[in-house]
C-alpha cells in the first residue's frame, strides 16, 4: 500500500489557468498568476489544483491534447516576452484577443497568440539553452514538434488522415520533413521552452508562498495526438494505425446513450512487457510540474470500457480487463514520493474500490452528488472517510449556485434540511462550510463557489462540445481582500488554515 506522506489537513481551490484574467484573451503564467498565488496565501489556502496543461485539440478540452507532455502555448505570457525584448507592447495590444473578458475565444486567441510567438522566435538568440532543452526533453519534444508541423502543413487534417509514409513513419520520410522544415520544428520547441521556463518560474513563487500545485493527468490521450503517432504500438490500433476499439462509458441514468470518448485504449499487456515505461516517464514529468497529481478516470486502471471503433454511441461497449495493482506497484517502485489522488467517480464496482483502498491513494468525494432524495449517498458529509478529497462540485459539474437552480424539489428539501438553512441564496456558502468542517483531509472548493456564481461560470458540461466549455474567466477584481478574509477564516476554524509558512507540506 502506497505511504500516505502527503495528505494532511487542509484547503484549496479549483481555478483553471486559462480561467485567470489577462490583458490578452487567456489566462497565462504570467503576473495575475502571482496575484492569484498571493490571494491563496492570504486567504490560508495550501492547494491550487490546475487542469491539464497539455496544448488543447478536439473542441478546446484539455482533456483532449496533442500531446501528454507538452505544455499549452496559450498560457505563454506575453508581457514576460516584451520584458524580455522578444515583443513590443504596441503589438501586443493591437492584436484582437476577443470581445468578452469573461470568456475565452480560443480561435481569435491562437490566431494571436501565433502571429506573436512566431515574432517572438524571429528576434529570440539563445539557441544553446533551447538545445539544452532539447536534450533534457528528447523522449518527447521532437516528436511533438515535428509532428505539430506536419499537422499544420496538412491544414490541420488528424494524422490517421495523412499519406501512408508520414501516417507510419517511414524513417527516411520523417528525416526528409525534419530537414526542410528545421525552422518550423525548432519553432515549436521554442514554444515549450517557453511554457516550461514561465511555469516552473510560476511553480516555484507559489511554493514559496506555501501554496502546493495539484495537477491532473487524464487517464488516455487523444487518438490526433503526437503521442498515439510516435508510438502506434502502444495503443490498440490495426495494421493501418486505426483503433480498433475506443474508449468512453456505458448508458447509465445521465445519458441513454453513454459517453463515446474516442480515445485510443492501451495495449496494457505490451506496456507491462517494459514495466509500464511510458507511462512511467509521463507520471515523472507530471510530478516535476506539479506537487500532486489527480488521475482522471481511476476507474479505467481496473477495467475500462472498450467501444467498438466506428460505433456513433457507446451502447455496444464491453469492460476488459485493465492492469490493476500491478500498475500501481509500479508506480510505488519507479516514481519516488508520488502523492496521486484516484478521480474515483462514476460507477464503481467492489474491484475498483479494492483497487483504490490497496493503492493507498486518496479518492473524490463530492457533494453535489450527495443529496439525492431517494438513497442514503456515501457522498454526504457524515459518510465520508478521512483520507480523501472532498468538492462542493469539480470541473464537470454545474456550480454550487447552478446546482440549487436547477435540483429537483425533493433533492433540493434533502439538501436544505441537512445543512440546516432557509433559503436557497445560503446554499452556496452552506455547502463550503460543509466541505470544509468535513473529517475529509483536503477539502478543494472551485473558485466560481467562492464568488457563488451560477451556471454562466460552469467550466463544462460533460457529452457536449462547443457552447461555453472550458471558456469562463474570473474578472480582475474577484480576489478582494474581503473574500481572502472570509476564506482565511473558515479555513482557520475548520483546522485547515496553512500555519507554517512556505514549507507546510514538505511531504508533497
């Protein structure tokens, strides 16, 4: 069993990077990052938990991500460029970022952000340390570059659509491109030296200010992905590179239809052949960029369910088999200190929570599932253990606000007569103080809670793409010193005020 060193009594908040305000569209690493870091400070938190990081594909979603080790170069800031003589201000405000500050509009975004990071790299002369980049990241960068600029020169089409040299990688094919279009590659991990330079700086102020980083890892990767191309033998693919089945979940009471992901699904068996090496080396990378890692969809470690490929639901899926306890041996054995947190949610069987309770690991615990009229729910705060994570609601769900909008009279009865209020206006803040006066050790609320926002601030709705998914911003002004104050109390009289300056939680 894997050696709870991590898990102390605390606090933290849910704020996505790209939900920070900026001048440019997006939020960045850059100087409302520290902001936000120095309000978690004043307002005693320890945690910051992030979403993934990785450069976004499919409908914006950093669940799906060209890469899972590259870093998104929407969250380059752009005024760290212009201190460093690589941009010009006057550039950088006369580009459109977008008409709404509350909402990100990712395609005027990344037309920006190319036409400056493309300038930015024209005036950059430090090749020597982007070659020492290079060489600390060569497992995955180059891969990565090159096959951003493929992508780009087929006017974006996925790889799986590319000729047969390129889609199987001929060697002599890929050495041809690598050459004639050296400039563009170098580009790209121009890009991530960039992101990694920015965020380790950003990582470090705020763990200096006491503020520990939890980072999330979705459990698969996107079929267009540099990674399902660089190593096709990984994944469940026919000999033309095409999966064979992918992943998703099975019809349930949300959905008649389950949800079909599309994700390529892993050839486990080949993995466990070289001790899980690639995804050994993700979890390495992950924990040098974060404090703690959360895995999406624990569950899938069990068993997962497999989709039959070309399907238009998940209706005809079945579960198999996945690498259990073996993975996580591994895990224990090859990655030191890893402090992981099991996303445990969804449908869970009694192996996936043998497998969760043997990995150690703490699970998720979170209360908008927990006030369901007709059952006793192992969510509500009274049945929940001490060692996991407890949420008023995560990036999936609606805000607490939407939730007492939009709940069923019967549920929403339950809700207000345990937590013992009047009025729908408190139920915000009644569940806050649920989740943080829980026995639960860490208690992480999303920031659109703090400011009780309703169902215009949601972060995305799961099974539908487009619309305002992954899209809200936080505005400049909603880190007051007044809101700071009423975290930091709550969190000193529930006995998860951070108390020991920059060094709480060295375990982590």
């Amino acid at each position: 069993m894997a050696k709870k060193t991590w898990m102390t009594r605390a606090a933290g908040v849910l704020l996505p990077v790209s939900s920070l305000p900026s001048k440019y569209g997006i939020g960045t690493f850059g100087r409302a990052a520290r902001e936000w870091v120095d309000f978690l400070a004043r307002a005693k938190q320890s945690y910051w938990q992030v979403l993934p990081l990785g450069p976004t594909s499919f409908g914006d979603s950093p669940y799906q991500s060209y890469s899972a080790f590259a870093g998104n170069p929407l969250f380059i800031d752009l005024q760290e460029l212009c201190e460093a003589g690589l941009l010009k201000k006057g550039r950088c405000k006369r580009t459109p970022w977008g008409e709404d500050p509350s909402y990100v509009d990712y395609d005027t975004v990344r037309a920006g952000r190319e036409q400056l990071l493309r300038r930015a790299f024209s005036h950059f002369k430090n090749f020597r340390v982007l070659e020492r980049f290079r060489k600390r990241n060569q497992a995955w960068v180059e891969d990565y570059a090159l096959y951003m600029v493929i992508k780009e020169r087929m006017k974006g089409r996925p790889w799986p659509e590319w000729e047969e040299s390129l889609r199987l990688r001929d060697p002599e094919t890929l050495e041809t491109w690598k050459k004639q279009c050296k400039e563009d590659v170098d580009y790209h991990v121009f890009t991530q030296y960039l992101f990694f330079q920015q965020w380790n700086s950003l990582k470090k102020y705020a763990n200096e200010k006491g503020v520990k980083i939890i980072g999330d890892a979705p459990i698969y990767v996107a079929m267009d992905s540099a990674d399902v191309w660089a190593h096709p033998e990984l994944f469940q693919l026919d000999e033309n590179n095409l999966p064979t089945e992918v992943a998703g979940c099975p019809p349930d009471a949300f959905s008649e239809d389950g949800q079909l992901w599309g994700n390529p699904l892993y050839r486990w068996d080949v993995m466990q052949q070289d001790g899980y090496a690639w995804w050994m080396e993700r979890i390495k990378a992950n924990l040098s960029m974060y404090d703690v890692l959360r895995i999406d969809h624990f569950r899938g470690l069990e068993s997962y369910y497999a989709i039959p490929y070309g399907d238009a639901t998940a209706r005809n899926g079945r579960w198999r088999k996945g690498p259990g306890m073996d993975f996580i041996r591994t895990i224990n054995k090859t990655v030191e200190r890893a402090a992981i947190i099991a996303e445990d949610l969804g449908l869970l069987t009694p192996a996936v929570n043998r497998l969760l309770k043997n990995s150690g690991y703490p699970g998720m615990k979170v209360l908008q599932f927990a006030f369901n009229a007709g059952e006793e729910s192992t969510y509500l705060p009274h049945n929940l253990p001490t060692h996991c994570v407890v949420y008023t609601g995560t990036h999936d769900n609606d805000t607490t606000r939407g939730w007492f909008d939009t709940a069923s009279p019967d549920d929403l009865e339950l809700a207000m007569d345990y937590l013992g209020i009047r009025d729908v206006k408190e139920g915000t803040w009644a569940f806050i103080r649920a989740a943080l006066s829980s026995v639960a050790d860490l208690a992480v609320i999303p920031f659109q809670d703090y400011l009780d926002l309703g169902s215009e601030a949601r972060i995305n709705t799961p099974s539908t793409v487009g619309g305002q998914n992954w899209k809200w911003r936080c505005s400049i002004d909603s880190t007051t010193k007044k809101l700071a104050k009423k975290m930091a109390r709550l969190a000193t009289i529930y006995g998860r005020a951070r108390t020991l300056g920059g060094n709480d939680h060295a375990d982590a």
